[in-house]
C-alpha cells in the first residue's frame, strides 16, 4: 500500500513539517478530548487530514505519538529560548519570563485536562503517566535546572542544589490555585492578577537565593 499524499523518505529528503504539526495538534486534541485509549492512529489521521501511512511515517507508535504531542505543547509555551541566560541579563527578567510562560500552561484548558487524564490513569497504566512527566514536565525541570546553575556559577544567585531549587520555583508558581483548578473549585488567574503572583514569587525565589 503506498502513501500518495506524502513522498517516499530517502536520503535528504525530510518529512513534511507541515504534516508533522497536523498530526501533533491532531494527536493533542483527540487525547484530550477521547482519552489515551479512545484516539487510534486511524482517527488521529482523519483528524489530521492524512493516511495512517503518513503518521506511522513520523512517529513509530501511539506512545511516540503521545510523547510528542505532550513535549510540543510544552515547548509552545515554554520554548528551549526561554532558558538561556546571557551575560549581563538580569535574573529576575529572566525568572519572569519563564514564571509567565509556565503559569499560562499549567493553567491553560489543554494543560489541566491532561493531568486530570493522566491522574486517571495513574494506577490504571503507570507507563503512560511515567511517558507524560518524561516528555513534558520532567524536560522543563531540566531546563530550569541547567539554567539555575548556570546563575549560581555566574554569581547571580546562590544555588547548591538547582534541581531543588527548579523544582520550588514551579511549586510556587502553581500555588494553591491551580490545585483548584484542577479540583474544578476556581478559577485560573489572569491579567493583573496572574502578574501580580508571579512577580511576588520570583521575588521571594530572587531574595531566598541571593548571593
């Protein structure tokens, strides 16, 4: 059976980007909206627009799939950029850039109906929540990780642990509020509001690492 919509992969010849994205946002909308068992690969192609040929062409399997989909929409809003400390910047700019981003995903529709799924599952398929925390939040833990000790070599702040400290910042940053939301108990913070939480908690992170 060929795939006449997508050209054989050969030497130098890279897949289409365009079709990589279809399926992942295909991918992200069916899992939440069906669940990790309820989305086949066929229902992931028809929602992309594409043979099921094509989408085994990029990704191996659902589990691949599934991993992808989950890093792509933490890169959307947390993007590798975001991370670099360049000489001379000011680490609280920095800190807050990365406490915006991270707040507006873990609070975002998509974000807490996948952790509800994965909650779900937990005891159900424990592979499944260990592939989630493995593409998704344990990537953004290394990331603040390198960048805190990165800060902590260049004298901008005072972090003998990083990955200690990485993981305070996003405690803090999630606060008590998004485990009500979560809950379905409240509502997400936004605008001023949600400013006002992340500048408070980038400064008390900045004051308790002080060098």
């Amino acid at each position: 059976m060929s795939d006449n919509s997508f050209p054989t992969s050969g030497p130098g010849r890279p897949k289409d980007p365009a079709k990589r994205k279809a399926i992942l946002e295909a991918a992200k909308n069916l899992f939440l909206r069906n669940g990790y068992d309820g989305s086949s690969m066929d229902a992931i192609a028809a929602e992309a627009g594409v043979s099921k040929l094509t989408v085994y062409s990029h990704f191996t399997d659902k589990e691949t799939l599934f991993s992808a989909a989950v890093k792509a929409k933490c890169e959307e809003q947390l993007p590798e950029l975001l991370f670099e400390l360049p000489a001379g910047a000011d680490i609280g700019s920095v800190l807050l850039n990365i406490g915006r981003s991270f707040h507006q995903l873990i609070n975002s529709r998509e974000s807490l109906e996948l952790h509800r799924v994965m909650v779900a599952l937990a005891t159900q398929d424990p592979k499944l929540s260990r592939m989630f925390y493995e593409a998704g939040p344990l990537q953004i833990l290394r990331e603040m990780t390198d960048l805190l000790g990165q800060a902590h070599l260049a004298g901008k702040l005072r972090i003998e642990h990083p990955q200690n400290a990485a993981d305070h910042f996003f405690c803090l940053i999630k606060g008590g509020h998004n485990f009500r939301l979560l809950m379905g108990c409240g509502t997400a913070l936004e605008g001023d509001e949600a400013e006002r939480h992340v500048k408070e908690v980038v400064e008390l992170f900045v004051k308790a690492y002080a060098p």
